[in-house]
C-alpha cells in the first residue's frame, strides 16, 4: 500500500479527501484519482478516472 500511496502524492493532487475506503483527489488535467488498500481481488489499487473511463493499476502486497 506504500507504493501506491506514494504514486498517489507524487501526482500532486488537489482537494484530497479522505474516503471510507482510501483517499480521492482531482489532478491537475481535472481527472479524479483514486487510491485504495483493497480491489475486487485484493490488492492495493491506484485507481484514474475521466468520466466513465477508468485505469487502475493493481499492486502486489
């Protein structure tokens, strides 16, 4: 999970809020980012979203 918080801070996003599951950001091309402990398979996620399109990187525990 370090990892992907760190990836998380390094994208310099703006109003960071604190969420039930991670934390959620705007960066600065206005996409949502998103960072979490867990996804459906269990592992930490960074999660970009524009609109309904998603990227999520999965990392190793």
């Amino acid at each position: 999970m370090d990892t992907a918080n760190n990836n998380f801070d390094n994208m310099n996003p703006s109003d960071v809020k604190n969420i039930p599951d991670g934390r959620a950001g705007i960066l600065p091309d206005g996409r949502k980012v998103v960072v979490r402990p867990d996804s459906s398979d269990g592992r930490p996620t960074l999660e970009i979203q524009s609109g309904r399109n998603r990227v999520k990187v999965r990392y190793g525990r």
